[in-house]
C-alpha cells in the first residue's frame, strides 16, 4: 500500500527535518517551491531591479535602446 503525505510550509527548517527523517528510508519525494504572487511581491521585485541596475542614469530611453540593439550582420550576407 502506498501513502502519500504533503507538507505546506514557509519553514524551511521544518523542510530539512523531514528530508532527514527520510534520507535512509526506501521513500521518494518530490519537493515543490511555491511562490504567491501579488502586488507586494511584484513591487518588491521591481525595487530591487531599480536598485541593482542603473536605470536613472538613462535620460532618452530611445536613444539607449537603439545605441544597445546593434543589429549583427548575417553570415555570408552584405
């Protein structure tokens, strides 16, 4: 007989417990990462985008797109 058990928690100790617990043990497991999304965390994710990349520092937008998207020549084309 087989048993299925599921575990939901933001604890990542209580995570590595379990994974302990069965390390020996003929078992499987499958391990799943479960992120909400919300506006909070899109939020969150846009900060810390702003602040890792120099966004201000580009005054004409256009000017820069075009100046980073050098186009490459095809090979064996003129």
């Amino acid at each position: 007989m087989e048993h299925t058990i599921t575990v939901k928690t933001d604890n990542p100790l209580i995570i590595d417990r379990i994974l302990q617990l069965i390390k020996d043990e003929p078992a499987t497991f499958t391990l799943e990462n479960e992120r909400k999304k919300n506006s909070d965390d899109l939020l969150s994710i846009m900060n810390e985008i702003a602040e890792k990349k120099n966004i201000q520092g580009i005054k004409d937008p256009l000017k820069w797109q075009k100046e980073i998207r050098k186009d490459k020549g095809l090979t064996g084309r003129k």
